[in-house]
C-alpha cells in the first residue's frame, strides 16, 4: 500500500520558487506549492513503504537546493 505525506519545507531567502520548480522534477512528488506562514513551500509526495518515503525526504527532497529544514506529515486514513 502506498504512503503519501505533506511535505513543509523552510527555504532560504528567495528561492520558494526555484525549491517548488526543482521539488516537481523529482520522481514521487504529486504536488508542489509556494504558500504563506512560517512554511514557504509544501509539497504532496508517495512512496511504497514509510522506510521509502524517509529515504526519499532525505535521499532526494533534502538534497534540492535551498531547502533548509523540512517538516513530514504522513497521511493517515481513520
């Protein structure tokens, strides 16, 4: 069963726009967005195991430039 998460990603100064542009190029993300508040983009991604899903925040997401901090909030089904 696939996961699926939020991303909030912390992006220095001016570079929201080019996180979101290269976050939409890397295989898994669904969604990238600029947004407002103390998150400057978010992103909706999938992966086929939660152990997936960490290996892809820290092997590709983590890895754009400008990224500096990122938040992950797994999708839940109640």
């Amino acid at each position: 069963m696939a996961v699926q998460a939020y991303i909030l990603i912390q992006s220095e100064i001016g570079s929201a726009e080019s996180v979101v542009h290269a976050t939409r190029l890397v295989p898994g993300v669904l969604e990238a967005f600029e947004v407002t508040g103390p998150y400057d983009v978010i992103v909706r991604c999938e992966a086929g195991s939660v152990d997936e899903l960490g290996k892809f925040i820290v092997g590709a997401v983590q890895k754009v430039p400008g990224i500096t901090r990122t938040l992950t909030c797994p999708v839940v089904n109640i």
